[in-house]
C-alpha cells in the first residue's frame, strides 16, 4: 500500500495501479487461476502505458505463478509480489521467470532503525533503556509504535498468525501440540546446536511423542514460514557443511520471549540472535564455523559483484 502511495505521488494513474491484496475481504474468494485471470481482466486497462501490479499474500492463490509470468509476457508492466513463506519464489516459478525477477527480503526494524523511529540519537544517554526495550518487545513496526500496555497483545497476534496461518493450516499440520512443543524448545535453546533426534528426546521427556522425520518436517515449515532460520555450520579447514548439528535463531526478540513466556538471564544468547538478524539484514550469508573441534560463532559471507 505504501508503494501505492508512492507511484501516485511520481504521478502515475490511479487505473494503471492494481493492488490486490489477497487477505483482504474483497479479494479473499479468489483462491484459483481462473478467478485470478478472470478479475485481472476487468482491471487491466486496455491501453500500452505501463501499468504497476501489487499483489500482497499472492500464495493464497493455486497456480499464481502462471497468470504472473503470462502477465509479464503481454503487458507492459512492474510486478511487486508479497509471501509469507519462503518457498514462494522456488520451483515453478523460478522456472517460468528464468530469473527476471529480484527477491527483496524484509526484516523488523534493526536497533538503529529503532532508534529513528523513537527519535533517539545514537550517542543519547536514551540508548541503553532503548535497547532494553527492543531486545524485550522486538522490532516489528506495529509493536515499535504501540503504547507499551497493548505491545504484549500485538506481538501474540503476529505470533499466532504466522504459526496458525502460515505453518498450520498452509501445510496441513495435524500435530499442534508437538509444532508448539518445537517452537518453544527453538526459542529457548536460540544459538545453541540442535539436531532433530535432541530435540525428540526432549519433547519425549516432556511427554510429547514424535519423530525426527516429523520434527524434520516441522523445522522446514518453520524455515518456510520465516519464523525461524537456521545457520549450518561450516568446516573451515575443510571447506565444507557438516552434516551435523545447526543452530536456529528467531526473526524478532520479541515473538521469541511471545513463545518462551519469560525473559531468560542468558543474554548472550540474546544478544546473538540479535547479531545473526542484523548480519542477514545486511546481506550477508551466515554460517556456524568449526576450525579445529572449535567452534566460531559466525562466518558472514557477502556475494560481491566486480563492476
């Protein structure tokens, strides 16, 4: 909606913006290709201006990418796709653009975007009990700006609509109670290596019964759903990923004491997640390193592109 805002601000026509945002009341019914076709021809305007098309949550709609890469084809036109879920731009699509397209992650507000929000310099005696107050509630936006007595409701609402929405009911999971059981054991173990058989016999001994090839199955949809990351670790000397334990981090600090329930003393653990977030919010590829059986809390990698 904010990139709305700001074609019509560069002067384009209202008629040759189409937003559709596939959550919303008015646009929920279209859940198939054919009914996706059949709207965007009553929108499209029929001339040869180039014509700007927003789509928001386009998952919810079966076969998507074909109407997309059709559009591409045939129209002059920007194509903005939003998703909540990892795989949305892999396998068929992938395929179909051939690689016309770029895939822009977002993140919540880092510490500095934070602090410009909270109109507070860098150098302000105001840093410490801000940072206080963004490792405790997190940086997404709708938190950042609430008033601190609601911060805890809004945070358990985007918790409940990624796991519910984008875990549970997307990927067909039946087994709430052990998903649940897996993110809390993720959110309190941030930075430590797990491996799925560790995280089985825990939930085992909290009398959760489940599998490595479920909890497997559940890490992926968690990944896919951008809820959690997992940062492999990598042999320096060999110069190769082992096949071994890995470390997961959460998106926000403050969906990961929503899930925990509690803030732990373990800050360094933290902090860490914290780092992790920043280094992949800069671009950066990060990884676990292990030279010589000692562990090395990140390697950060960035693809650099010779002019």
């Amino acid at each position: 909606m904010l990139y709305k805002e700001y074609l019509l601000q560069e002067g384009i026509h209202e008629n040759h913006i189409i937003y559709m945002n596939f959550e919303s009341f008015e646009y929920r019914t279209i859940t198939t290709e054919e009914k996706f076709r059949q709207k965007l021809d009553e929108l499209l305007p029929r001339d040869d201006k180039k014509v700007y098309l927003l789509f928001d949550e386009i998952q919810m709609v079966t076969g998507w990418q074909r109407i997309v890469n059709g559009i591409r084809v045939s129209f002059n036109s920007d194509i903005i796709i939003t998703g909540s879920n990892a795989n949305m731009l892999s396998g068929e699509i992938a395929t179909l653009l051939s690689g016309r397209y770029i895939e822009i992650p977002i993140y919540p507000f880092s510490f500095s975007e934070f602090l410009h929000v909270k109109g507070i310099e860098s150098d302000s005696r105001k840093v410490d009990n801000a940072y206080d107050e963004y490792e405790k509630y997190g940086g997404f936006p709708s938190v950042v700006i609430a008033e601190e007595s609601i911060k805890d409701t809004i945070l358990s609402g985007i918790f409940d609509t990624i796991v519910l929405n984008d875990v549970l009911l997307r990927a067909g999971v039946r087994d709430a109670t052990a998903l649940k059981s897996i993110i809390r054991f993720l959110a309190d173990n941030v930075g430590q290596l797990v491996n799925a058989s560790k995280i089985v016999n825990t939930l085992k001994s909290e009398g959760v019964d489940t599998t490595v090839h479920t909890v497997n199955r559940y890490l992926d949809l968690l990944e896919s759903g951008y809820l959690f990351y997992r940062a492999r670790q990598y042999d320096i000397r060999g110069r190769e990923y082992l096949r071994t334990n890995g470390k997961y981090f959460i998106i926000d600090t403050g969906l990961r004491r929503n899930a925990v329930g509690r803030k732990d003393g373990n800050y360094s653990n933290r902090l860490e997640d914290i780092v992790y977030v920043e280094l992949l919010r800069r671009g950066y590829t990060v990884d676990i390193g292990k030279l010589n059986g000692t562990e090395i809390d990140f390697v950060a990698r960035k693809l650099y592109i010779s002019k």
